[in-house]
C-alpha cells in the first residue's frame, strides 16, 4: 500500500501548467515540520514537491498561495532521469488525489484570528445534570 497523508504550509506559489493534451497540472513544495525537536530543541521541516492534476490542479492554481496551510493525501512517487551533464538524478514527489486548504484565511494573512475588542468571549453555556435528569435502571433489565 502506497498512501501519505500530510499537513504543511505552501513553501511557494503553485506553478500552473497544462499538457500537450490539455490536461492541467500544479506543482508546489509544502513544508512540514517534523514530529520531535532536534538537540537544539528545534522542530526542522522537510520540503516535499507535491504534483497535482485535473481538477484538483485547477483547485490548487485557483486557491492556494505560499504560506497556506493544506492537508494532502496521496502516494508517494520516484522517478529518475539524465541530467544534461550526463549524471542521472531521483526525484520524489506526493502525487496528491485530494488537498483540503486547512484554517481560516486570517491564520494565512499572519497569525491566528483576533478576538474583537470586547473582551473575551465567554465560554457557552453548558448545562449541569440535575437529579431529575437520570433514571433509575434495574440491573435485571440489562442485556449484559
């Protein structure tokens, strides 16, 4: 079974393009932060190329921009080809079959959302049981 499931934000601008055949594509990196901190009690991120295409390509060229935060699920993918000076190169890459954008726009134009100015928002109300509330249950009448 080949199945990833990631969460990261956008390391830069999708790049839009489309096929000979007219088929439409986006490629772009997407940083996620690994799970522990390293010694110097940092989390370091790692740079993932994710291709989508189709409709999901449109969604992605249509919608998403560097720093948005998106979950994407999908395969992993390797390939490898002959670099012009003759040396062959291996790439990596998330096929992706479904990218969700994740948090609001006001996390991705700077920071978490701001309470208004008038003053915290109380918790809502949760209603304490009373005994009035429950029933009374014979043990005899339970199926286990």
């Amino acid at each position: 079974m080949n199945k990833v499931i990631l969460i990261g934000n956008l390391a830069n601008d999708p790049e839009a393009r489309t096929t000979q055949s007219g088929i439409s594509q986006s490629t772009f990196r997407i940083a996620v932060q690994r799970r522990f901190a390293n010694a110097q009690g940092v989390r370091e991120a790692d740079f993932l190329t994710v291709v989508a295409w189709r409709q999901t390509a449109d969604f992605c060229n249509r919608y998403l921009s560097k720093g948005r935060k998106v979950a994407v699920e999908g395969s992993i993918q390797t390939r490898s080809y002959d670099a012009q000076d003759g040396s062959k190169r291996y790439v990596t890459e998330i096929i992706a079959d479904n990218i969700e954008a994740v948090g609001s726009r006001s996390e991705e134009a700077g920071g978490a959302a701001r309470p208004r100015d008038n003053g915290p928002t109380p918790p809502p109300a949760v209603p304490t049981p009373s005994a009035n509330d429950f029933t009374e249950v014979d043990d005899d009448e339970l199926p286990f």
